[in-house]
C-alpha cells in the first residue's frame, strides 16, 4: 500500500470510517466565517485610507508613509525621499509598466532589482487597513525578489485598493487562480532572534517607505 | 541525540545550575509574555477569535480525509507535486531523492518545526548536501553546533555575547561592533549570496489552503521569500494537520497565532505559495513539491484525548508562560518541541517509555492552557500521559512503592494523625526560626531552598481541641 493510502486508510478509522457529505462540510466551513466582526479587531472611525496611513505609520509597524494626489507625482517623491536620507540619486524599479513609464528625469533608474541594490521602487496591488500590509500577487510585472533584496524599498499604492480587513482582501480574490507568491509584506524585515530584541533590516529591506495615490489604479 | 541519552534529571540539573542559560531564558521569554499581554488588551475579541479558531481546527480535524483530498486536488492542478510520508524516515528520504533528483550542491532552508520533527537537517548532512540555514536562529544554531531549543526563538539560549563570538569565527566580513544590529548585519552579509545560488530550497508551512493547494509561511526577516524564490526547486514538509479550508479561514487563525507567538498583530511576511512559477513570471521555482506527513499524527486522531492536541498552530505561549520551561529551557526537554506542547508530542513520536519525565515536568498551574490560542487542554493531556505511565508500569519502583505506602496510610485516618504527629514533632526538632534547612528524607528539597516548619499542632488536633471546648 502507498503511504497515501496509509495515511488516508489511518485517518478514516480515526474518523470511524463515517461518509463524508461534500455539501455538509462546505456549509459547515462558510458557517465558520460568519460574524467576522465578532473576532476581528476593530478599526478606528474614518476614513479607510486615514486608518490605514495610521497603522503603517504606528510603532507596531514602523514604516513611513505620504500621500500624493498623481501617480505623475512619484518621481518627486522619491526623490524627495532620498535626499532625506542622504541616498545617491539611483533607484530600481519593479518592471511595472506604470512606473516606467513615469518621467525619472534627474533619477538614474534600473529596470529591474538587483541584489546589492539599495533602493527598490514598487506598486502593491492592495492596502490592508486593519494590519498596515501591502499586498503583491507574483506576475511578469511583479518579481518577488524587487520586495525583499533592496535595502529601502518606496512602494506605491492606490487609494482605491485599500482595503479595510485581511477578509475584504481575501473577498476580492475568491474564485481567482492564485499566482505563484502572493506577499502580504508590513513594514520592513525584522528580527527578535538575538534575545528577543528587534532589530531591522534583518534580510529584507530595513526601510520602507509607502506612498499613497490618489487616482483610480490601472490594475 | 547525544542529550537524550542522559536522564532528564540530570539535563535539569544542569540547565538549573547554568546562570547564562537562565539571563538568555528570561530575556526573551520574558519580552514575549510582556508583549503578548499586551496585544491582549489592544484586541478585546481574542475570546470570541480563540473559540472561532478551536472550532475551525477541529471542523479541519473532523473531516481531515476530505480536506486532504480536497488539498492534493488544487496543489496538482496549480502545478505541484504532491508527496506523502508516513514517518518522519521516509519524510526525509522524500525530500533528500527530490535534492539528488536535482542534482543540489547547496540546500537553502527556511526554519520549520516539521524539518526537525523529521529529522530533516541531519539526513541532508548524511547525504553531504550543504545546508544553509536562512533563518537568523537556525544560523545560530548551526553554527553553534546544537539543536533548537524554542519554536519560535530556536537560539533563544544563546546570549548576545555568545552569539558575537560565534559570528565572528564564522563569517566572512564580521561584525566590528558590539551591538545586536551590527551583528545581525553581518549575518545578512554572510548569507545573502548563499540566498542567490542554492539549487534547492526547503520550507515548512504554517498553513496548507485546502481551497486553492496553496501552502503559507509566516515569518519576521523575509528570508523565506529570499530562500524560496530563487532556487529551481521549492520542497514543502508540512504536517496533515496544517490544513484549512480556505485563506479566510487562515486569516482568522493568523491573527491568533502572531499575537501569541509575539505580541505583534501580523508577522511583516505573510506568504501563500502556489505552484511552481507561472508562464512569464521573472522568478520563482521551476517544481514546486509538498510533502505531506503524518509521522503519528493518525495515532493521535485515534485517541479521544490527544486528538485535541492536533489543534496545535505551534505558536509557543504555552512554553513563554511556563514556570518550569522559563526554568530549565528547551533542551531539557530532549525532544523537538520543548515545553507543554512538547510534554504532551514527545511521548507520541518517541514512546512514553523514554519520555515519562516530561509530563511529570508540571505544576499543573494551568497558565498554558489559559494562553493556547486555541484552547488545548494541555494539563489533561499530560495528566492522560502521568495516568499511561502509572498504568503501564513506568513508574518507578521507588515511586510506586512510595505511593502504596501514602495511599495506605492516607486510607487509614488513624495511622495518618499518628504519621503527622511523629512528623511534627521530628521537623520541629529541626527547625531553627521556623525553617528547616536541612533533614535526613529532605535532603532533594533544601538542596535548593529551605523548608517552613510545620506549625505545633496539625489541623485536625486543633479542630478536636475547639470541639471538646464546646
């Protein structure tokens, strides 16, 4: 016998051999999701885009964040960034076509992320109020590695697809074929492995910085 | 292991009289059970969540068979390979041909209980694969030449200075200063261009999505996307009972899991894998392999009592408030998973006979069923293992005989008050301010700490005495 039906065999005399009833264990698992608010943290009143700059602005997550009211406007902004924290004037881009097809002037820009980059610019797909987390899916315009091999990673992000919960997030893509990765990422890589004590920039990113726009993504 | 040779006992014994052991226990256990308390208060529904999560986990349980099947059918159909494994042994070897298969000079691999479980670092080393840990704690241990002693904190009995010394040895470019940033930089260093040139990585998971055959780890670093994303091929160990239904379901027993593991609300990676790469992505694995492992996890389907422990999301609270784990640490233990968790699975994988210590490890106080995320009786559950080895015949010859002696005795109340009558007077001969600091019987006691003198009279000669008067 192969250990699949072992195991299988083992698992259903466990279970006293009863039917399954597809039907029943689906209605059962749906059951299970009802009432989320019962056990889900709440969010602070207002608007979702506030809640969510708050949270990924809070020490829990300790990113930073700015708002900008054009996608056009983002070149400024990292730019502004860099020089804020005294970074040369060079930044790699996740090969998205929305970013590059941003005017970079004065910026020398890579079209892809490399492993001793210091900079990585990106756009997450969606926002998550309640945990402050960027969602990425994996696709030709999203490389895993651009959101864990630079040192300081800007992301943008789309007013319109912030979402308030982890569930609201999981709701848009029900029925979807998922992608290879999908990475909730909230803020930057971290360890307490050295007497619990947290340390930044662990082997992801140390920095990263979430930038806000106001139009409707061209997703 | 060389550990579990010597006695429980005796590994106690010297875990106690070991003061650095202690500073490193109490300072991340310590910094854990602050944190959590205080993730508590910032989420007033944990009640409502963690009786939400029992019931989702023992819904999975319940219909295991169908969410397995229902889990092999989407992983296949996303693309992956699907293994089964009875034993830890054959887990092992499925994962060790699978790296030959590919031809793996260099082995990257992300922390996972299951990995140890199955003795999975060791069979890679037989096989002369290199294996490099990508976790910061697994590093440590690696390079300490050890095994994990916590399951989320694996190197927490290392202290700062230990581990300066051992990257220092280690690395290529070590650290210069002496602060826990400058080192975990040079850790971050050292492994980066190992990340990049693996052939072969290996992950656990801390959920497996029925819904889509979607696997999901967690953790702090990102060294697990760094692991998994470049090598060709991506192994998954993972214990049957890890599935979920679907990632709303997940999401639901994540927020339980990172506020008891560390008092953060969400890990910063949280990662759901699916299949090898897709057509036009510019990385991820070419195969993509889950293998699914049972390693005695059906036995515990089959027992009333146990059954519950395959509830466990091993986010480690129960050991971080344990009086004796934050006493004697994680190796004392001797096996995988230290702590209650622990007392409770060692027996399952290596026999009550060789592991009845565990369970009497306990004061029965009850604050790690009280922190369980999802609510296991981890008291019983040891009582259950305490009643087997009585049953059994385990026990000792000594404590058996002992407890004859005290199940007469306490059976008869008159031969009892004439014991404690004896008693009394005999530690009182003893006692000086009213604490006996030493006595023949009492010598395993005031070892370590002095012992109140019984007051003049025992309760029930002052009770009679009151009777009388009135």
């Amino acid at each position: 016998m192969s250990a699949r039906e072992t195991i299988l065999n083992a698992v259903r005399a466990g279970l006293d051999n009863r039917k399954v009833d597809a039907e029943a264990v689906r209605r059962e698992a749906d059951a299970l999701l009802q009432d989320l608010d019962a056990v889900r943290p709440e969010l602070p009143a207002g608007a979702l885009v506030d809640a969510f700059i708050a949270r990924v602005t809070s020490p829990k997550v300790a990113a930073t964040a700015e708002r900008i009211k054009d996608v056009n406007e983002l070149p400024a902004a990292v730019r502004r960034y860099l020089d804020l924290h005294k970074l040369p004037p060079s930044v790699a881009l996740q090969p998205a076509a929305v970013l590059k097809n941003l005017s970079w002037h004065g910026l020398e820009t890579r079209g892809e992320v490399a492993a001793d980059d210091i900079v990585g610019v990106g756009i997450a797909r969606w926002g998550i109020a309640e945990t402050g987390s960027l969602v990425f899916h994996s696709n030709p315009e999203t490389p895993i590695l651009a959101n864990f091999l630079p040192l300081y990673h800007i992301v943008m992000v789309h007013e319109s697809a912030i979402v308030a919960f982890l569930d609201d997030y999981a709701a848009v893509v029900v029925g979807q074929r998922p992608p290879r990765n999908v990475n909730l990422i909230t803020g930057a890589s971290g360890t307490t492995d050295i007497e619990g004590s947290l340390v930044l920039g662990a082997h992801g990113p140390a920095h990263l910085h979430v930038v806000i726009v106001k139009d409707t993504p061209e997703l | 292991m060389q550990e579990a040779t010597v006695s429980f006992k005796a590994r106690a014994e010297r875990a106690l009289a070991d003061p650095t052991l202690k500073l490193a226990i109490d300072r991340t256990t310590g910094t854990a059970e602050r944190k959590r308390a205080v993730a508590m208060t910032q989420f007033p529904q944990f009640e409502a969540a963690r009786e939400r999560g029992k019931r989702i986990k023992d819904h999975v349980i319940a219909n295991l068979d169908h969410y397995l099947l229902e889990f092999e059918r989407n992983a296949i159909e996303s693309g992956a390979k699907v293994h089964w494994a009875s034993t830890a042994e054959e887990a092992s070897q499925i994962v060790v041909s699978l790296c030959k298969q590919a031809n793996a000079k260099r082995v990257t691999r992300v922390k996972s209980m299951l990995g140890e479980e199955i003795g999975l670092p060791h069979a890679l080393d037989e096989a002369g694969i290199e294996r490099v840990e990508t976790d910061l704690a697994e590093h440590i241990v690696q390079l300490g030449g050890d095994r994990p002693s916590h399951i989320v904190w694996p190197s927490m009995h290392r202290t700062r200075e230990q581990v300066s010394d051992m990257f220092k040895r280690a690395h290529r470019v070590p650290h210069q200063e002496e602060t826990i940033e400058a080192m975990v930089a040079s850790a971050r260093r050292e492994l980066r261009d190992k990340f990049l040139s693996a052939d072969v990585s290996i992950s656990g998971a801390n959920f497996l999505i029925a819904n889509t055959g979607a696997t999901c780890t967690v953790t702090n670093e990102g060294n697990a996307e760094l692991t998994t994303t470049p090598p060709r091929v991506h192994i998954v160990t993972a214990g049957i009972e890890k599935l979920v239904p679907s990632i709303e379901h997940a999401f639901l027993m994540l927020r339980l899991l990172v506020r008891s593991a560390t008092g953060a609300d969400v890990t910063q990676y949280t990662t759901f894998h699916c299949g090898p790469k897709q057509p036009g992505d510019r990385d991820g694995p070419e195969e993509f392999h889950i293998v699914l492992v049972d390693n005695g996890r059906t036995r515990m389907l089959r027992d009333a009592a146990l059954k519950e422990m395959l509830r466990c999301i091993r986010c480690g609270a129960c050991m971080n408030h344990c009086v004796v784990f934050r006493q004697l640490g994680g190796h004392v233990y001797g096996g995988t998973y230290p702590g209650p968790m622990g007392a409770v699975l060692t027996p399952v994988f290596d026999g009550l006979e060789s592991s009845r210590d565990l369970p009497h490890a306990c004061t029965m106080n009850g604050k790690c069923q009280e922190v369980c995320p999802v609510a296991i009786p981890l008291p019983t559950l040891l009582r259950g293992w305490r009643d087997r080895s009585w049953r059994e015949g385990l026990e000792p010859t000594a404590a058996r005989f002992g407890l004859s002696i005290h199940t007469f005795v306490a059976s008869h109340p008159r031969l009892y008050r004439l014991g404690t009558a004896i008693a009394i007077k005999v530690m009182r001969l003893f006692s000086r301010g009213g604490l006996v600091r030493g006595m023949p019987g009492l010598g395993a006691w005031t070892k370590h700490r002095d012992f109140p003198a019984p007051a003049r009279r025992s309760f029930m000669a002052m009770y009679k005495n009151s009777e009388n008067k009135r």
